[in-house]
C-alpha cells in the first residue's frame, strides 16, 4: 500500500486531470469516519463526468483500510469504489492502474467485496443496499449490473418501465 508519508501522493491525478492529494481527507476519515466534509470532497476530487486519475485508484486502499473496523461500511465507500471502478472499465480516456498500485488496488477491492457481502447480509439502507450491490457486481465482471445498481431507484424504475411497461 502506499504510504501516507509518501510524496508520490503530492504527484497523483484526481478526476480533474490535475494533481490532487487525498492524504488530508483520508486522515480526517481516520478520525471520525462520519466525516461528510472528507467524504463530499473525496467525491468531487476523486472523480469527475467519468474522468478518474491515479490518486482516485490509491485511495481506494487507503478507504478499505481506514473502513475495515466500520460496520457496516459507509455507503460512500461502496459508492465511490464503484463509481470510480466503473470510469476505468467504460471510459479509456483514464489511466490504467499503474504498475506499482495494481497488486494493492486488487487486494482492496477483494476486502471490498467481502465487506459489501457482509453489509448486505445485515443492512436495509437503500444505499447502503445499492452502493454495496454495483461492489459485487463489479468484482465479478458484471459491469452493465454494476452500472444499473449505481442508478438511482427512479432511474431504474423508468428504464423498467420503458421495456417493460408498468411495474
């Protein structure tokens, strides 16, 4: 994993194209996970209308870490994993993983899925259903079930609704 003392961290690219360091909204988190503050700028850095960089895939690490003594796990980080995994398999404009990362961002996302397994057993939160849900589908390769579960509950009734009629 990366070290949060590493400077690689400074150098990363977030959803905006240009360097952005998670490193203080990720320490925040680690103190007060409930942090909405960190949380809502996570979101907006980390990704951006489908452009995801470097530093978006680092964090993923670093939030299943930070999440692993949370239970259940907030539905951000179900959310944000998923949103960010989906930029990279759909749009080929973002960067691959790089090199150095990969081994790390695979192990993360395997605690994710098991987390996401254990928090839909437990949870009703529509979100928390959801956000955990797109986790599973995208680990095992489902992508249009990852993409549909990350729609909103009005969305999915509408697309239903056009090829289907009423449900």
């Amino acid at each position: 994993m990366l070290n949060l003392s590493d400077e690689r961290w400074s150098g990363l690219t977030g959803g905006y194209k240009v360097a952005y360091d998670p490193r203080q909204a990720l320490g925040a988190l680690a103190k007060h996970y409930s942090d909405n503050a960190a949380w809502d700028e996570l979101w907006n850095e980390l990704h951006h209308q489908g452009d995801v960089g470097e530093a978006s895939y680092a964090a993923i690490s670093e939030l299943v870490r930070i999440s692993a003594q949370h239970h259940p796990a907030h539905w951000a980080l179900y959310g944000l994993a998923a949103t960010i995994e989906e930029a990279r398999l759909v749009f080929r404009r973002n960067p691959p993983i790089p090199g150095w990362l990969e081994r790390d961002y695979a192990e993360a996302w395997q605690r994710l899925f098991e987390f996401a397994l254990r928090d839909l057993g437990t949870e009703s939160e529509p979100t928390i259903v959801t956000c955990a849900l797109a986790v599973v589908a995208l680990h095992r390769k489902q992508l249009s079930l990852g993409r549909l579960a990350l729609c909103e509950d009005d969305e999915r009734t509408e697309m239903l609704e056009r090829q289907f009629g009423a449900v």
